[in-house]
C-alpha cells in the first residue's frame, strides 16, 4: 500500500501492481489478485478534526482494514462513514 497525502485533509490509499509489498498472497485468480491488484485501485479519506469519508470501499476487507487502522492511528479518526 502507498498513502499519498494530496491535500492536508485529503489522503489516498493506493493498492497495486507497483505498492511496495504485494497486498494478496493467494495465488488464486479472481477479482482481487488479478484485476484489482494487477491494475490497482485508490481509496480517498477526507478527514478533519477526528472526522473521516472515504471514498470506495476497496476490493477486500483486508485493504478496508489496515486503511481504517491507519486513520485511526495516524489521523486520529474517531467517526468515519464510507
């Protein structure tokens, strides 16, 4: 995963052929481990004061879990909507 800070309030979350580690160890092909991660996929959280959108949900749960993590822990996001 790379974050890529666009704006103070604005971060994506990017998920893809070229993030530093792979996000999937499967070797099974089905949406995630060929299309989405092949071709890779951003999420966007606009966040202030303890509040958080993000924008797109993703492709697994897992992707939705470490940036819901990373809000938390590094934004300090206490309420966040998808």
């Amino acid at each position: 995963m790379k974050i890529v800070k666009i704006h103070p309030n604005i971060t994506a979350f990017y998920f893809g052929a070229d993030s530093p580690t792979p996000e999937s160890q499967s070797k099974e092909i089905d949406w995630v481990n060929d299309a989405c991660l092949n071709l890779g996929v951003a999420s966007y959280a606009i966040h202030k004061d303890g509040e958080c959108i993000v924008i797109d949900t993703l492709c697994s749960l897992e992707q939705a879990e470490k940036v819901k993590s990373i809000l938390v822990e590094q934004f300090n996001v206490t309420r966040l909507a998808v």
